[in-house]
C-alpha cells in the first residue's frame, strides 16, 4: 500500500447517545439511567485518585467512572445511582475529594439526544445523516448504494463477529492512473462500540465519493483508491444502542490459541 490514511473521529462525552424509550421486549432498548446523576470529580493528586478509585470499587454496582485511567490534576466524570448518591457524596466529602453536579438526570440527556429513534436493531426505516442510524439501516444503506455506483464501487465482507454479524469493507476505484497504480487511503471507524459518530463519519465519506458532486471529490477519487471500513466493532455497536451505552461492553471471553 503507497499511501494510507486514518481517520479518527471524537464525540462529545457528555451527550453520548442513548435513549430510554419503551418497548414491548425491555432488552431490545438501553438501560435506563433516570435520575441517575452526573458528578464531576477533581483529582489533585495520586492519593486523590486512589480514593475515588476505592470509592468506585466500593459502590461498583452504582458508580461508573467516564475515564478510564486517573492521574493528577484532572476532572474525572462519574455518574451514580439515585440510590447510592448519598453514600457517595458522603464518602467524597470524607476523602476531602472537590465535586460537582453537573446533571440531575442523566436520562434527560439521554432522550434529548434520542428523541423519537427507533432503538430495534431490526427495524426497517430510512436512513438519514440526522441521527444515528442502527446496524440494520447502514447496512442497507451501503448495500444500495454500492449497487447503485457498482461502476467505481465494491461492498464486501471480510469476515464476520462472535455474533456472526458482517464486517463490510466498501472499496471504491475509478481505475488505474497514468502511472498504472494509484495509492490507497484506508479509513476505519465504528472501533469503539460507543462512538456511533465516528460510523456516521464514515457513511458519509462513502456517501460523497460516490456521489462525486463536487469536483475536488473527483480529482480525489482519481488520484487514490479508496478502502473503508464503517463498522468494525458491530456486535459492540448493536449492544451499544439496545443494551447499554455508557458501559463498555467487554462480553466476551476468548480463549488463548492452543496447538503449534
């Protein structure tokens, strides 16, 4: 490969999309985080850091930290239960540990992002660059579009999850250049089950280098070939949205390879 390039997309933290929204089968939605409180922790220092750790531990069922590591000098974002939020308040206030509470409910952010999506990772709608879109609606997306510019274009599966769900790889290619090879930009996203925008990020590179609209997306599309991954953790982004956002979910076990 001559050239490649990565893209790397971020999400705003706070507002990462879930929904609370009802169903008839409960564990095709999110878990619901109502009344749930948002707590912003600052860690001065090592001794700081291991006691919200030690909180954390002891309330592990209530509490869930946003970062994953700690060091000095740093806002750490937690959310806790209604439930235990006493407790830790308390237990905050004894390690001498500065907080603030930047949310009372947690689902109120939840539904203001979500709003009316559909969560049904089966459910037939349309595809929209608006919201974030479900498995189902970009899988069918790609396949309709890569049908549609079948010219410059190739969807394929490269392999499949511990859930037997695809990983599609869309290649686009206008062809060789005057030199008889031209490079090849790959982008990866969907990596992380959580950050759904960086999936979006993807579709709609898809979306506008095949359209080719505008002429610099020409002049691109003639100068590299293009490889593009738009979701390479599936069976994370689908637990994602129907099960539980905020939590990493880290499900499976593998075990190690055994034999020579």
């Amino acid at each position: 490969m001559m050239n490649s390039l990565w893209c790397y997309t971020f999400v705003v933290f706070l507002t990462i999309s879930f929904s609370a929204a009802s169903s008839r089968n409960s564990e095709e939605f999110p878990k619901s985080y109502k009344r749930y409180k948002v707590i912003e922790v600052y860690i001065n220092s090592n001794k700081d850091a291991r006691a919200l750790e030690r909180i954390q531990k002891k309330y592990k069922n209530s509490v869930y930290r946003w970062t994953e590591h700690l060091w000095k000098d740093m806002f750490v974002l937690l959310h806790v239960s209604q439930a235990s939020f006493k407790k830790v308040k308390a237990a905050l206030t004894k390690k001498h540990l500065t907080y603030n509470i930047i949310q009372n409910d947690l689902n109120k952010l939840i539904k203001a992002e979500r709003g009316s999506q559909r969560l049904d990772e089966n459910a037939e709608s349309v595809f929209s660059f608006a919201k974030h879109n479900n498995f189902k609606e970009i899988e069918n997306f790609l396949q309709k579009i890569t049908k549609k510019y079948d010219n410059i274009s190739r969807l394929e599966v490269i392999g499949n999850t511990h859930e037997k769900r695809p990983l599609y790889a869309v290649n686009i290619s206008k062809g060789k250049n005057r030199r008889n090879f031209k490079p090849v930009i790959m982008i990866e996203c969907g990596i992380h089950a959580r950050e759904w925008s960086s999936i979006e990020v993807c579709v709609y590179f898809i979306n506008e280098l095949l359209r080719q609209k505008k002429n610099k997306v020409k002049q691109i599309t003639t100068m590299y070939d293009f490889v593009l991954l738009p979701v390479m953790n599936p069976d994370g982004f689908v637990y994602s949205m129907t099960k539980d956002t905020i939590r990493k979910p880290g499900k499976f076990q593998y075990k190690p390879f055994e034999g020579s």
